[in-house]
C-alpha cells in the first residue's frame, strides 16, 4: 500500500477520529502487526500537539498462553501498579486510539468460563474508574491488517496478496482510500441530518419485522436521541469521532422493554470463536430463550456474564446498501461486521444519548433506563428486506427501513 494512502489514513485517525488537541497525552494500543504503520500515527497524534504519545504493545499469542497457564485467581487479581495506572487514566483523560488487528482465532481453545470468570472479577475494580471516564475523554477504533486476520478473511490468498486485500478492504469501508477529512466531513453532515429527523419524531417503540422470522418490538426512553458519527466530549466539548469505519445511526433502548423474537443475519466473532445462526426471543426486555446453531454455549457464556448482558444496550440503524454490506466482505471482525447491517447490542447503553446527559448522575441515567453491563455486544440483524417502523408517541406509525435501506 502506498505510504501516501497510508499517511492520510493516520491522520484521519488523529485529527478526525481522536481529534488530538495541544498539549494532550495520547494512548495507542496496538498489536505487533503494523509497527510502521503505528509510527506513522505516532507521528500524526504528535503534529496535533500531543503532549506525550505512549503506545501499549500486545500479542495475542502471549495474551493465550497467559490464560491458558495462568491459574484463576492471579489472572482475577488486578496488581496495586494496574489500579493506580487506572486511576491515573481517569484523572488525566488520554486521547485513547484501538488499532484492531488480531487474528479471530487467536484465542480460540481457551476455557471460556475460567476467561469470563477473570473478567468478573476485574470488572468490579475497573468499573468505578470506567464511570468516571465515560464521555469525557476521546477515543477512537480503528484497523490495521494483521497477517492471520488477512488470511482468515482471503483465505485464497498468499499472506501478503491477502494483508495488501485486507489493507484496501479497510480503506475503502473508513472512507479513507481518497480525501478522507473531506469524506468524513459530508458523511457526518448525513449522519447528523438523518438522527435530526428521527428525533423530531418522537419515537416510542421500533416495530422490526423480516421473512428470517424477526419479529420484535422495542421500547425507546422518551428523552433519548439518536446519535451517529461524530460525537462530543463532556465539559469540553471536543468532537471525535469514536468509530473509522461508521455508517450506523443509534439510540440506547429503555430497559426492560423489549418483546418478541429476533434472528442474525451474520456470524458473530466473540472471543475468537463464531456465534451462527442464532436467535433470541425478548420478554419484559430481557432474553428469556437464546438458540445457536454453532456456539451455542459460548452464547449462553455471554448472556449470563452479569444481569444486565442479558437486556437490550443499543439499536443500531444501518442501511443494507452499505460499503461494507456491497464490497460482499465477511470481516469477523465486529468493528466492520457491525456496519454491514443494521444491529442491536445486549449489554452496557450509553448514557450520553440521554438529552442534557450532563445534568444527571450516571445512576440517573440508569434509572431513566438506560442499561448497565460489563459487556456491549453487538449482533447483526439486517437483511435485505429488514422493515423496521417507528410508533410516535402521538400514534402514527411512520417506515424507518423498508427492505434493509433507509425509508427516508
């Protein structure tokens, strides 16, 4: 790939995703598969004015062995130096920038329940820290291709045909592979345009029906907006956009209404192994029945990590005319997978989607129903003849989506 293209799409990630301002500290976590690429945005998030620029290496490989070897209660323990790096993070808001590059069977083998039980444990020291973070610092996710990903998606292809594949895959769907401040620009202006319009609606309840046998209602919190695109930090009000690539608009449901039965429309990639041909059936808001064809168990493991895994966190708005749906990619990769087709997410909402968000307590903002969980897992539900239809609270019934696309 050629380094110009490359460098643009490092600053796209600088300037429009984290939006790094002067005198910022930034926190890159990356892989060890695209170490020039991740000078390149070293460099970038410095040229912003970036204070200091720290990136934290991992690898998979070791990131398995370590729970495959590790006993329970040392990969349970969080170490004095890992809460005071927290605490330092939530006190100092880092512009934080995910490179995604991993293998979707890195971890595969791995004892899924002695993984979720470490996780529990983690989350109850990581929570209070995490809170006090969300919606106040920039973060964005992004991707680089790394060599079994690559191979994995074009399997056909030698390792470096298939990373050169991958590499135009990503670029295309962010949006990057021309000018991409000025791509991302008018996409946002879409964006922004078509959450306006649903909001003015007054929406109450979705309506999701399809031929696959999808056929749910959920509730929606009466203050709650839809969002997509570019976002705004807390305080500050510094605009990043969170996601590269993006085409969805969202909203977080109201818990505990959500009602009827709703089938994927693709795999799901959890952990690094595949969740297909699944479906979940909705009662007072909260799955009550879940069936998959492959990893069935692995989709009990995920609904039942707390009380809230198992309620409605986001609904997910995405046109089944899509880049990512059109280039006919399966990604494994939820970043991309997510954007192909509109999807709905178990797990942890979004509390900034409440309107003057920063008016309430977080607990506030649970109360009006938003949900709380240690997970947020998104599913896709799209299909090509997915007609999602809005109920307004003053009683009209108003088309969303007629056959997978936006009906306005």
């Amino acid at each position: 790939m050629k380094k110009t293209v490359l460098r643009n799409y490092a600053r796209l990630i600088a300037r429009a995703g984290g939006n790094v301002q002067k005198g910022q500290d930034v926190i890159i976590r990356a892989s060890l598969d695209q170490p020039e690429f991740v000078r390149m945005l070293t460099e970038e998030c410095y040229a912003c004015g970036a204070r200091m620029v720290r990136v934290e290496w991992s690898d998979l490989g070791v990131t398995k062995l370590t729970q495959k070897k590790a006993t329970l209660k040392v990969l349970s323990t969080m170490e004095d130096w890992e809460v005071a790096k927290l605490k330092h993070e939530s006190e100092t808001l880092p512009v934080t920038i995910w490179l995604e590059s991993d293998d979707p069977d890195g971890l595969k083998g791995v004892n899924q329940a002695k993984m979720s039980k470490a996780a529990q444990a983690k989350y109850k020291i990581r929570k209070p820290y995490r809170d006090a973070m969300e919606n106040k610092y920039q973060w964005c996710i992004a991707a680089v291709p790394g060599a079994a990903w690559a191979k994995k998606v074009f399997p056909g292809l030698s390792k470096n045909q298939a990373i050169e594949k991958l590499w135009e895959a990503i670029l295309y769907t962010s949006r990057a592979d021309g000018d991409p401040m000025a791509a991302w620009e008018a996409h946002n202006k879409d964006l922004e345009a078509r959450c306006a319009y649903l909001n003015s609606l007054g929406i109450e309840t979705l309506e999701y029906r399809a031929a696959n046998g999808t056929d749910l209602r959920v509730g929606m919190i009466e203050d709650a907006l839809f969002m997509g695109g570019a976002e705004a930090t807390q305080g500050s009000g510094t605009v990043f956009n969170p996601n590269i690539p993006s085409e969805e608009v969202f909203i977080s449901p109201k818990k505990g209404v959500a009602d009827g039965i709703v089938y994927s429309s693709k795999p799901l990639s959890y952990r690094s192994e595949l969740i297909d041909n699944f479906r979940m059936r909705f009662e007072g808001g909260k799955v009550v029945e879940a069936h998959a064809d492959v990893g069935d168990a692995l989709l009990q493991e995920m609904i039942s990590m707390d009380e809230g895994a198992a309620y409605l966190g986001e609904c997910a708005l995405v046109p089944y005319d899509s880049p990512i749906c059109n280039s006919g990619i399966l990604f494994y990769n939820t970043l991309f997978d997510e954007n192909a087709a509109c999807h709905l997410a178990l797990g942890h909402g979004f509390t900034n989607v409440i309107r003057d968000y920063d008016r309430y307590t977080m607990q506030e903002c649970y109360d009006k129903g938003i949900n709380d969980s240690m997970i947020h897992v998104d599913f896709m539900i799209g299909t090509a003849d997915l007609s999602i239809t809005a109920v307004t609270r003053d009683g009209r019934r108003v088309p969303i989506f007629e056959n997978g696309n936006w009906a306005f």
